[in-house]
C-alpha cells in the first residue's frame, strides 16, 4: 500500500485546508442571512455585481458580468435567467451590438439587494472581525492569489 506524506504536520498547518474550511464556514453563514431574501448565494453575487458593475458606468454584458464574479458563462446565463425571471434582472440588446445582452438590474433587483447587501456586509464584518488590524492585509494577500490565478476579474 502507498503511503502518503504531506509537508504540512497536521490538516491545520494546511493554508488551502484552512482555507477551504473557513470559505465554507463563511459560505454556510452567507446562505443562511439570504434565505430570508429568497436569494442563493451565486444569485446575491450576480446581483450585487450587475449593481456594481452598472453603477460605475459600465455596459454590463453577461460575458463582462460572470467574469468580474468569477463565474463561468453557462452558470451566469442560468442564474441571469432566473433573476429575469424573479423580475430582478433584464436583458435587452446592447445598443452597440445586437448579439451581445446587457444585464441591468431593476427596481425590485435593487429593493431586493439594499437589505441582502446589509445582511451579508454584516456576516463580513463578524466573520473577518477575528482578524482585526490584519484584515487589509488578508484581503491584499487574497487579491494578490486571485490575481495570480485570474486576470478575468476586476478589483472591487
């Protein structure tokens, strides 16, 4: 039987292991304040994205919407879809290019994301709290790993 060795001691001197553990602990904690807002978690994240994304003047595709959330195209047109649906998204023609769908968020999108936006922006501050002066740095280091891993994604 092969046997199998590893660098790190134990699981919790394992940086991805402790990371994919503290990306479900967060993750778990997320979930649970939008079930109240009838929001999945890619949902909020498509939503807050498409917010952001048209609240800074850009034309907010689907390509340019999945990319900044780090979400590849098949699972953003499915979630796209069912945002229309709920009424919280629409897509229409860009006006530069037929083909191409512009996403933008409606009226009920934003009543729907204000209070959601609260609810999960106060997860973050409980949840990354326990870092207390170390946040910035935390979240310097994970910019520095995403970019790393994707230059599809923009800061913010």
């Amino acid at each position: 039987m092969a046997e199998v060795a590893g660098r790190a001691g134990s699981a919790s001197e394992s940086t991805g292991y402790m990371l994919w553990r503290a990306t479900m602990a967060w993750q778990r904690e997320v979930r649970a304040v939008l079930e109240p807002h009838s929001l999945t978690h890619a949902q909020f994240v498509l939503l807050a994205s498409a917010w952001w994304l048209g609240s800074i003047g850009e034309e907010v595709t689907q390509r340019r919407l999945g990319a900044h959330a780090g979400v590849d195209e098949m699972t953003t047109s499915q979630v796209v879809r069912r945002l229309e649906a709920a009424g919280l998204l629409r897509r229409a023609a860009s006006e530069r290019d037929a083909r191409v769908r512009v996403v933008a968020v409606t009226d009920a999108g934003r009543a729907s994301l204000a209070p959601a936006m609260r609810d999960v922006e106060a997860v973050g501050d409980a949840f990354f709290g326990a870092l207390g002066e170390g946040e910035e740095a935390f979240r310097a280091a994970l910019h520095a790993v995403v970019g790393r891993t994707s230059t599809s994604t923009a800061a913010g």
